[in-house]
C-alpha cells in the first residue's frame, strides 16, 4: 500500500453508503477526496438490505444505477404477515412503484448491505480525484478552525502517517470515534429492546416461491425474515433468548419461525443488537461534519437508514464544493446542520413508531407514508428562499406524498423524452439550474449571471408536458434548482423585466442560495467572488 497524500481538500472517515456516496458526489465536482476505513473489506454478514426510491435517485446522479441494479434481489415488494412462513399469510401489505406513480425515474432496490458497498466502492475507488484506502483507522485528530490534521494507521503493518485537511466528514458508524473525540452527544432513545440476528442459509423456495416478498413478520416468534442474498442466504431478526445468547440453538430457533423441523440450516452468523432511535445534538463542529450513522441511529423498520445516510452526504457535497470553490462561504456550510438535523430526528421518530407497530403498538397519531418520509422532506434555511411561508406543511402525516415544486422540497420528477429515459432530475447535479417553459427572458437572465465564472448557473427550457402544474408556476415562470435537487427559489409568473426586477430577484435568490449575501459579495454582479 502507498503512502497516502499528506493533504487533501476532504478527509472521509469510514467506508459505509455515507461516505463512499460523499466521495462519489464530491468527485462529480471535481473536489479531491482521501476516504480512509479502518475495515479491509465489507463484512460479508448483511447490515442491512435496501434502500428507498431517493437513495437510487442519488445513486443515478452518481452514476452507479445501473451498476447497483444489476446486482439487486428480484424481490415482491411488501410484507406478508404468517403465523409461522410454512402457514398461509394472516394479510398482505403491498407498496406501490415509484415508476410506475410517475413520482421518480427510479425504483427502491433489494441489496444487502455487503453487496451496496462493494459497488460504491469499486466506483469511488475508480474515479481520478478520489484516494480510497481500506485498512487505514485515525487514531489522532487535531481540529483549529480553517482545517482538521488527523494521524492515520495502517491496521496491517502499523504504519503512521499524518493528513492535512481543510474539512473532515466523519461517517465511522454508530460508534463514532470522531464523535467521540469532538465530545458530540447522542440525543434519544438508546435502547428500544435487544434483539437476536441470525443470518442462515437455506432453500425456503417451497414457502416464498421464486420471488420473495421484501419482508416476513412471523407472528409466532415474533420474528421478521428477510432475504439477502440470491445464493439462499436470510437474516431471521427475533427476540433475544436469555437462555441462549450465543446462539447456540440459533439453527432450531430458524426452524421454528419457519414452522419446519426438518429444515435443513446452515447457520452463517449469530449476534445480540440492541434498537435505537438517535440523533447527535450537533452535525458540525468546526471544519468537521457528521454523516450518516455518526449523526442518526434508527430503527430498521421501514429501512430507512442507508437511505437517509445517502441524503446526508447529497446535501453535504456540493456546499463542500462550493465552499471549497471560492462561490459560497462559511454560512452556506452551516446550513447542512440546519437542513439534515431536522429531518434526521423526525426520520428516527417515525422509524420508532413503525418499530413499535411492528412490536404491536400501533401510534395514537397518524404517521406519514414511506415515500413521504423518504421524498417529502423540505429544508427550510438561511438557503432557501420560501415564496409562502404561511402554505400548509406539504409533508403533513396523513396523506401520500404530493410532488411539490415549493421551495426547499425535493424538484418534482417529470419525463423530458416519449421514451422515458432522460427525467427533470438528470438535469442537476453540478450546477445551479434555472427552469422555465418559455421565454427568452429568463434564459437571457442566466446567461449574463453564468458569465461569471463564480457561479456557474445553467438555463434549461423544459417543454414536458404539465410542468408548470406540477411546478407550481405558471406559463413562462422560472424554478432556480440546487445541486443537491432541492429547490432553491420560484417565480410563478413569466419574465416582464421592464425595470430589471426579474434579473435581481434572480440574482438575489443566487445569492440566498449560496449564503453569499454581505462579506465577499461582488456588488457589481451580485455573485460571491471566487
């Protein structure tokens, strides 16, 4: 193994879906990243499996949809509830396609943990301005306020380096060793109940078919099984026996959930876990930033904690990169805090109410959709500017999630060719993007702001079918997107820029968008100077 640079823009701490997603993003902008995880390889023992319709949208930005969708699970989408699996299912629960609704151009995905990460490695690892090394822990970190040095080891070989950083992002995991050192509490419920986890290998085709469902509550052992791995490999989740701990009788256990003695079981791993519902009372420190499971610990139930770590790093990235650019400053850094805090604790929330309803405690309080909690969030922020602050919470509990073109939500998902390849989402990702239907104003607008090597803004016209409606505007009015996908302003009505009103509120929601307003703003063009 070589020698590790010495300095780097980003230091990544930890090889999970957050920081393996925070390297791919960053090298999307062209920002230089040193990602160092202490483990040498995956664990071939699944963590988790799935991640929710966003997350891909995230993976395509990255360009490894394709990649991760050749390896997924062929699985029926939905639970099934059984008393024991050999007994007819009790009920059915089925989930509805976000391609097939029209709200995404992509599908959630079947994989297991193990399997995720190998792709998003071998992509990370694959791209020129990204430096990705397995078996290298921190042991030492040094934080002054314009940059991190972190004294790194090789696990094997015991070699010590030490590493200039001008912004660190750790995602070590629930047990955050950079957490820990900046003294960051947890806030929430620690212990939710300890739990077996038994990862066997078995032919369960007769009861499940060729396909199985996503998930198996088995009533009688108060059980979920999940499928893995297409080589027969399951994780059968229950209640922790005090009477075997170690799992001696792990194989009998499986057998019984199942509802067949004679099972034939290959018991590949046994261990003791405990639930938990927590968010780190802080996201930053300094120059440093949490992601992932350092910043939120969930429940599994609903799946949501892959999905929600890959949010993280979306949102993080290009404020890294802009910052990192000279086109923002310190305050549009603050607002990742601002944005991911409050959407971290109300996931960790509702992961709670769903393990609850699984345990057979339902809520008193009507709970939101798994596609609102996974698409519905919208970051309120010193970078957004609201149009109608007075508007009704679009992401209340009770109803599915609506498309929404408001500002600081998700930009609504719409087709932009008959063959459905190309969606509105593909159309950000690097830039500020301004949308409209018509008019030569708007684009004429941008074009003058993106002459500023600052900001690089693109223009594009979108001729799709209702998306005015869907955007909230109306015939000839402008969206102003970020990076990350969000929506940053909106401007219902067509460009009329008689006195030059139209081309400053353009250029003063850039501005809000990039925190840029005050020190370091170019008066002249009302862009922050690189």
């Amino acid at each position: 193994m070589g020698a590790l640079p010495t300095m780097t823009p980003v230091l990544i701490v930890g090889g999970g879906p957050a920081g393996l997603t925070l390297s791919l993003l960053l090298s999307r902008h062209g920002v230089p990243s040193l990602l160092v995880d202490k483990r040498t390889r995956p664990s071939t023992l699944p963590r988790a499996r799935g991640i929710h319709a966003r997350a891909m949208e995230i993976a395509r930005s990255c360009g490894v949809e394709d990649a991760l969708r050749a390896v997924e699970l062929p699985i029926t989408p939905g639970v099934r509830w059984h008393s024991v699996l050999s007994a007819p299912p009790a009920r059915s629960e089925r989930f509805s396609a976000a391609v097939d609704d029209d709200v995404s151009p992509c599908e959630g995905l079947a994989v297991a943990q193990d399997v995720l990460e190998e792709q998003l490695h071998a992509h990370a690892a694959g791209r020129p301005t990204a430096t990705v090394r397995q078996g290298v822990e921190l042991t030492g970190l040094e934080v002054d306020p314009d940059r991190v040095v972190a004294t790194v080891v090789e696990t094997d070989g015991g070699r010590e380096q030490r590493v200039e950083a001008r912004y660190l992002v750790a995602a070590d995991g629930v047990h955050s060793g950079v957490r820990s050192r900046l003294g960051i509490p947890m806030d929430g419920e620690p212990d939710l109940g300890a739990r077996t986890w038994i990862a066997f290998r078995a032919d369960l085709s007769p009861y499940v078919g060729r396909n199985p469902h996503g998930l198996y509550v088995l009533t009688g052992s108060s059980s979920v099984l999940l499928w893995t791995h297409p080589d027969e490999r399951w994780v059968l989740s229950g209640p922790l026996d005090p009477a075997d701990p170690d799992g001696a009788h792990a194989a009998d256990k499986v057998r019984t959930a199942i509802g067949d003695s004679r099972l034939p079981v290959e018991v590949l791993g046994h261990r003791v876990w405990t639930a938990a519902a927590q968010t780190a009372r802080r996201l930053r420190s300094g120059p440093v930033f949490l992601v992932g499971d350092a910043a939120h610990r969930v429940p599994p139930a609903g799946a949501t904690g892959v999905s929600t770590a890959m949010q993280d790093a979306h949102n993080l990235a290009w404020k890294l990169a802009a910052a990192l650019g000279g086109r923002a400053g310190d305050s549009l850094l603050e607002t990742y805090e601002a944005e991911r805090l409050p959407v971290a604790r109300r996931t960790a929330a509702e992961a709670r109410a769903m393990w609850e309803t699984f345990a057979g405690r339902p809520p008193a309080q009507p709970q939101r959709s798994m596609r609102q909690i996974d698409m519905g969030y919208r970051y309120v922020s010193a970078a957004v500017t609201d149009d109608d602050p007075t508007a009704p919470d679009p992401d209340a509990p009770g109803s599915d999630y609506t498309p929404t073109a408001r500002p600081g939500c998700r930009a609504p998902h719409l087709w932009l060719d008959a063959r459905r390849r190309r969606s509105t989402l593909d159309l950000f990702g690097a830039d500020l993007v301004l949308l409209s239907d018509t008019g030569a104003g708007w684009a004429e607008a941008a074009r003058k702001i993106s002459a500023d090597p600052a900001t690089p803004l693109r223009f594009h016209r979108v001729d799709a079918p209702g998306w005015a409606e869907r955007y909230g505007v109306r015939a000839g009015g402008a969206v102003l997107v970020r990076p990350d996908g969000h929506i940053a302003w909106r401007r219902p009505h067509p460009y009329t820029d008689q006195s030059g009103a139209e081309a400053a509120a353009l250029k003063t929601a850039i501005r809000t968008a990039l925190c840029a307003a005050g020190a370091g703003a170019d008066t002249s063009s009302g862009l922050p100077k690189a």
